[in-house]
C-alpha cells in the first residue's frame, strides 16, 4: 500500500508501517480462515457449494473488490479434486450467472476508460473466432469458448481498472490467502494417494482437479518466497528456506513442467535483480 506521510519523523512512519503491516497480518488470517472452513464445507456436503455460489452471485453487487474475491472464490470450487468436493450439479449455472452480471455492470465502464486495454484482447479473440469458423470441427463449441474468454478477460480487466490502491492490497492479501490455503489443505491429501493422484495416478493434484493446475498455484509461492529469500538476505535455515523447499518438493511430484519452467525464470530473474548495483 502506498502511504504519504506529511512529518518527516521516522519513528512516525514506521509506527505506521507496522500498523499497515499487523492490519494485513489479521486480515491475510481471517481470509484463510474463512477459505478453509468454505473448502472444508464443500467436501462434506452439495449444499455448501450451493449457498457459497450464491453468496458469490449477491457479491458482485457489492463492488469491484468483492466482484474478483467471488470470481476467484466459484472458479476454485468449480474446479475441485471430485474425489473429495461434493459439487451441486447445477454449479456452472452460478458460474454463468457471476459471467453474465461482472460483464453488463464492468464492461461498459473499461470500453469507456481503459478501451486501449480492452482492444488486444477483443483482436485476439476475433482472430480466434475467424481461425475457428475455418479449421474447427465443431465450430458452435469452439465460439461459445472464445466468447466466454472474451467476456471473462474483458470483465477482468474492467474491474481491476476499478480498484483503488487499497482494494488492489486487499485483493492481493486475498490471493495470496486462497493459495495458501489450497497447499495447506493439500498436504492432507499426500496420506491418501487414490486421492491425491487421483486424475492420472501419476501427477499430484491435491485438493485441485489437475496436477497443472496445482502447477498454477505453487509456482508463484515459490517466487515469491525465492524473492524474499534472495532480497532479505536470509540463512539457510530460515523459515522462508523450508517452505521453498516443501513448494519445490510439490511442484516435483504434480510433474508440472509449466511451473517448473516459471520457477527457474522467475528465479534467474530475482539473481538479475540482485546483482544490479
């Protein structure tokens, strides 16, 4: 977050980082929280991921910030390992319904304030659309598809431009805590490998539907935790240290090349950083 500070004291300002930092610290907790309870519910009964698809549809009524927290939130429930969630059949009706209401009430706003955003997207997709309607074999399927991206990454965009720099933490911590949870909730599912293997007996999936989605969410803890590492300075017997190994040990057993390939990057381009003068 960014904080303009008016009186030059020092002691003023880092008084002040500190409360911003405990304040993310309690809200980073709550989210977990909430996420593992949500998870949890869902494994146990259809009727949780029922009223949590609801909640999510009255959610994009309540702003941009709380638009994405439910876009997030659906998609990771749709997405779910079906050896343990417990999925009402007619979730992709709630999913449709947060895609229909995120683009009527944010998409009109990005074509009128960040269109130069929009363009590369909506060219893109034309693009796609005409390649479609000559090579595809089921041409009806292939637009619905790009449709769907097209409204999904426009709506996206629109409603991130809309953000202010407070929501944009809050979003962020937000992220960072659905990650979180997903690996801590994964763990779990290493004591049972029917489970934890259970798309392809071969890659680790955890809690998630697909070991390279799995991939998604490891790969970018791991880079943050290289950055810190790398930035702080910090031993090899840091906390930070354990838990990039435990990441790294993961991402091997989901046989994720993707993440794989974004770790090393990622980390080449932490050394790049470190060593400029």
């Amino acid at each position: 977050m960014i904080i303009k500070f008016y009186n030059i004291d020092p002691m003023l300002q880092n008084k002040a980082v500190s409360n911003d930092q405990h304040a993310e610290r309690k809200t980073f907790i709550l989210y977990f929280l909430l996420q593992i309870t949500i998870f949890v519910g869902v494994c146990l009964s259809s009727v949780v991921s029922l009223v949590v698809a609801s909640c999510c549809i009255c959610m994009v009524f309540f702003g941009p910030q709380r638009t994405i927290q439910a876009i997030t939130l659906l998609i990771l429930i749709r997405f779910m390992n079906p050896a343990v969630a417990i999925l009402a059949p007619n979730l992709s009706i709630f999913s449709l319904g947060i895609l229909l209401l995120s683009s009527i009430l944010y998409i009109p706003w990005g074509m009128r304030h960040v269109a130069n955003q929009l363009m590369p997207v909506i060219i893109f997709s034309v693009c796609a659309l005409l390649l479609s309607g000559i090579t595809s074999g089921s041409v009806w399927i292939s637009f619905l598809k790009i449709i769907s991206f097209l409204l999904s990454a426009l709506a996206v965009i629109s409603i991130l431009n809309k953000l202010n720099v407070k929501q944009i933490r809050d979003v962020t911590v937000w992220i960072f805590s659905i990650m979180f949870a997903v690996v801590f909730l994964s763990l779990f599912t290493l004591f049972n490998h029917d489970i934890a293997y259970n798309l392809n007996g071969l890659g680790f999936q955890g809690i998630l539907a697909h070991p390279q989605a799995m991939g998604v969410f490891l790969a970018p803890l791991v880079s943050f935790f290289i950055g810190r590492f790398m930035f702080y300075k910090k031993g090899l017997l840091s906390i930070d240290m354990l838990l990039i190994s435990i990441l790294i040990y993961l991402i091997i057993l989901t046989q994720a090349r993707t993440a794989a390939v974004a770790v090393f990057l990622s980390f080449m381009a932490n050394v790049f950083v470190v060593k400029l003068p």
